[in-house]
C-alpha cells in the first residue's frame, strides 16, 4: 500500500520536480540500461513500475552506479527487481536523451528463472505477445520493443 501511495503521489508532482529528483548527485548526465528480455515463444518480460509515468508499464532496467558497466548494471537491476538471472545477453543500441541529460543503454536478452517482483518499485512482472501488449504502453516503450525485435530478426539472419 505505501508503494502504491508514493507511486501515485510520484506520477502527479510536475514533471520538472520528477527531473530535479532524480538529477540530485547527477550533476552532469546519467546512464540507464534496459533489457528487453524474451522468452522461448518471443513474448516480451514488461514491468509494471510504481514509480513510472503514464500506465507504469515498461521495460525493465535502471540507473547504473558509479564506475558500473552496463551489462553488470543491467544483470544486477534485474537481480534486484525480480529476481532472475539474464542469458544470452547482447547489446542492441544506445541513445541519448538530450533535454533529460541521460545516456540510455539498451540490451536483449532471455531469463533465466521466473520472474517475480522483489523490488518495493516493481508492482508486477508479466510476459506480453507483440500483438497483446498493455493497452497503455507509451509509444517510444512499444518502439524500443519493437527495435529489439527487428534487430534480433537481423542477427539470426
């Protein structure tokens, strides 16, 4: 219930004080990573996240730490938001988010495990078809999903 409460109280302030927030000790840029994870049938592993605008539904991943690489950083926030392990991990693209001063950090992969929300920031963890996505995912989330999968289709060529 608290999680729920600072979810919300999270998705209303102004999207300015949301910037401020997560830009404290990030005086120059951030870095995040996200793994768009697979299962042996191609449904896509989305979560549902407290503390994530609009519907909360998204890729799973996060903000590196200091001195972290990213596939560590991207292992490790999976570890920590529901609990499993990632194989066959390949980096897929990189861009930036100018007006955000981030460095996003995209990755596929396929779980080892079954996932399981750990993480007070995680509300659920479900496995989605391309054709059954949430109703509310934001358009770039259903972009990413989709670059992921043009990119794998390219590499099993």
């Amino acid at each position: 219930m608290l999680k729920q409460f600072f979810g919300a109280v999270w998705r209303y302030l102004p999207s300015w004080v949301r910037y401020r927030l997560t830009r404290i000790g990030q005086k120059r840029f951030t870095v995040t990573t996200a793994v768009a994870i697979f299962d042996d049938e191609g449904s896509v592993l989305l979560l549902e996240h407290v503390f994530r605008p609009d519907s909360g539904w998204g890729l799973p991943g996060g903000f590196l730490t200091s001195g972290e690489q990213p596939e560590a950083g991207v292992r490790r926030e999976i570890r920590e938001e529901v609990g499993i392990e990632l194989e066959q991990v390949e980096i897929l693209f990189a861009r930036s988010l100018g007006r955000l001063r981030q460095v996003e950090i995209y990755f596929r992969a396929k779980a080892a495990g079954i996932p399981k929300p750990r993480s007070f920031e995680i509300k659920r963890a479900e496995w989605f078809t391309r054709d059954a996505l949430p109703p509310d995912l934001s358009k770039d989330q259903i972009r990413l999903i989709d670059r992921a999968l043009s990119l794998s289709e390219k590499s099993q060529q």
